[in-house]
C-alpha cells in the first residue's frame, strides 16, 4: 500500500514538473519594431517579391522616423552595399532581413547612414541605418520597410496584426 501512494506521489511530482516547468516557464522571443511607423500586411507592399512572401513570412513598415535599430538582440550578418538592408542572426538561428524601402538599392548607398558593421552583437533597439527621408521623397522613392523572417519554416512565428502605430525597438511586431 505504500508502494502504490510513494508511486502515485513520484509519478504526480514528474507530470507537475513537466508540465508546469516546461510550459509555464518557456519564454515566448519577440521581434519588435526597427521603425517608429504604421504596421502593414506584406502583402500590402507594393513589390511583389516581399507581397508574395516568397522571401520568408513577415510584415512591413512605413516609417515616420529616419533611424533603424536592431529589432532583436543577435548578431549583424549583412549590410548591404548598397546600405539599404540589414540582416541578423539571432542566438537561436533566427534569421532577419530589415529592407528599408522600395527601389533605395539604386540610390548606390546614397541617401543612407550606418552606424553598426557586420559582425557586431547588438542589444535590441541598437541603431543600425539612418536614412535620409527628404533624400527618398525627392527621389520618389517609398520607404515602406519589409521585416523578413529568412529562414520561417524553421520556426513557428505569429505575426502581430493588431497594432496600427509601432515605435521603434520597443513594439512587438512577431512572436515565436
């Protein structure tokens, strides 16, 4: 009899331990905000590359302040040449690509400010770009900002829509 009740005792303790330990305690990650700016659908940016999500799931930003920061904390991998994008890679693999704006590639790195390099590890809402908006609107360029998730399949990532107004390094944007 006090076989059983020792038994029934140790196997309630592992349940409780796996399920409350295990779940309860699992911190959920979050993507916040490169960009103070209005949250968009990516399939309400106008380039169909990103619209289609062809590549990775995400969403967008059209910004009202000229500095993006770093969304997570992790890792610098890719500045582009033509400084118009960023990418990261997060300490568990996730990886990010910030493409500030539609057509600013042409612009050759004009128009565009870095303040990070490839291979720093940065703090979530470190800033990476400042870009030159009267620069773009003299242009006609639109600054709207795909946040990529590169390698999504990896991962299972909820995208937060119910946000209007997004404030830069702080807002979340995606969880996972």
């Amino acid at each position: 009899q006090l076989g059983k009740v020792f038994f029934y005792r140790v196997l309630c303790l592992i349940l409780f331990w796996r399920l409350f330990m295990f779940n309860i305690f699992k911190k959920e990650k979050k993507i916040v905000a490169p960009v103070s700016g209005k949250l968009m659908k990516l399939s309400d940016v106008k380039d169909e590359v990103f619209a289609s999500g062809m590549m990775g799931i995400g969403v967008a930003i059209d910004p009202v302040e000229n500095i993006f920061v770093a969304p997570a904390d992790g890792k610098i991998t890719l500045i582009a040449e033509t400084k118009h994008a960023f990418g990261m890679q997060l300490d568990n693999g996730l990886e990010i690509l910030i493409h500030i704006g539609l057509d600013t590639a042409l612009s050759q790195g004009e128009g565009f400010h870095v303040l990070a390099n490839v291979g720093d590890v940065v703090k979530q809402g470190v800033p990476i770009i400042e870009a030159d908006f009267e620069f773009f609107k003299n242009k006609g360029n639109t600054l709207e900002t795909p946040v990529i998730i590169l390698n999504s399949d990896d991962y299972k990532i909820e995208l937060i829509t119910d946000v209007i107004k997004c404030l830069a390094g702080e807002t979340t944007i995606m969880k996972y």
